[in-house]
C-alpha cells in the first residue's frame, strides 16, 4: 500500500494549473470521418518505411487498418495490383528524396548539403470519392559532409533520413487531422443553423 504525501500533491496540482492556465490542452485522438471504414495505406513502393510508419500510427490511433501484402484477401496474387475497392485508402502517390549542396570547398566538393523529403498523398472513402485531395509535404534538413570522413556523412545522413521520416508522418496525420475536424466543425454549424 502506497502512503499519501502531501509534498508530491501540491507540486502535481501547481503544474496542472500552469499548464491550463496557458491555454494547455491535451490532444485528442486523430479525427477520421466515422463512415470512412477500415483504412489501407498503399504506396508505389511494397518496401516503403513511411507507409509501414503510418500503419503502425494509425493502428496506434485505434483506426482499423486493411492489410494489402501478398496472400491476403485483398492482393491473393503478388503479380496483380491491389484491388481498394471498398476500403478507404491513404494512397502515398509518391515519395521522393534528394541531396542538394549548398556549400563547396575549393576543390568543388560539397561542404554541406540540404536533405529533401516530399510525399504526395490523398484519401479516399471507400467508394473511391476523394475525402481528402491530393496534399504535398515537403521537408528539408541541412547537414554537414566532410569530404575526408565520409563514413561520419553517411552516419549523419541515415539518423536524418530516419528523423524526417517520423517528421513526415506527424505531419500527414497532422495534415489529414486538420482536415478533417475543420470539415467536421463545418458540418456541426450547417446542421445547427436553423
């Protein structure tokens, strides 16, 4: 049995209150439409990390999922394309990577770089209407490479493309979140105006 002490009540309750009183609010569970049904992440590439990343986001969010590998009802056949239909879909369109130098030394060797990252992405509702046009997320990082320690570069680059990853997922959550409660919001005021 765990004995009651007042010194760690009044710290809790004094942290609670400065958090509320600057407008703190916990955040609520991702808003998806409720007739939206189980969701199926599809990507053009079967290996992809960010849709893995967002199916397990998702699934975490309490949103069914729709598995679409090889062998399951949905893709029996590996050799034939995903059949949707009937399933709301989170189709990443494309996802693209890119190095761009910003700073040379002067031999012409890249000093630093710019690591890009864009993902195309719409939702559609399970009869295929598009919920949620088509959005583009870019995100940029700049990092440091040594033209002599290219082992160090390579190292740095793998813990950036691994952050921008999780970056891009908060963000197509965040994205298709904002969406959604907006129109969810509009849909609230229609049906209250007399």
């Amino acid at each position: 049995m765990t004995k009651f002490t007042p010194k760690l009540v009044v710290p809790a309750i004094v942290a609670v209150l400065m958090l509320s009183a600057c407008g703190f609010k916990p955040r609520s569970a991702l808003v998806l439409p409720d007739d939206l049904g189980p969701v199926l992440v599809a990507s053009q590439d079967p290996n992809s990390r960010l849709a893995d990343a967002l199916e397990r986001r998702l699934a975490a969010a309490g949103i069914p999922l729709k598995d679409a590998e090889a062998g399951s009802p949905l893709n029996p056949d590996p050799r034939k394309p995903v059949d949707y239909t009937g399933n709301a879909v989170l189709d990443l369109k494309t996802e693209r990577w890119g190095d761009l130098p910003i700073a040379l030394d002067s031999q012409g060797r890249a000093q630093e770089n710019s690591l890009r990252y864009a993902v195309v992405f719409e939702v559609r509702d399970a009869d295929g209407k598009v919920t949620l046009p088509e959005q583009t997320i870019e995100l940029s990082r700049d990092y440091v490479a040594s033209p002599t320690n290219s082992i160090g570069t390579e190292g740095e680059r793998e813990v950036l493309v691994r952050e921008m990853q999780r970056d891009m997922v908060s963000s197509i959550l965040l994205r298709i979140d904002t969406v959604y409660r907006r129109i969810q919001a509009e849909s609230a005021q229609a049906k209250a105006k007399p």
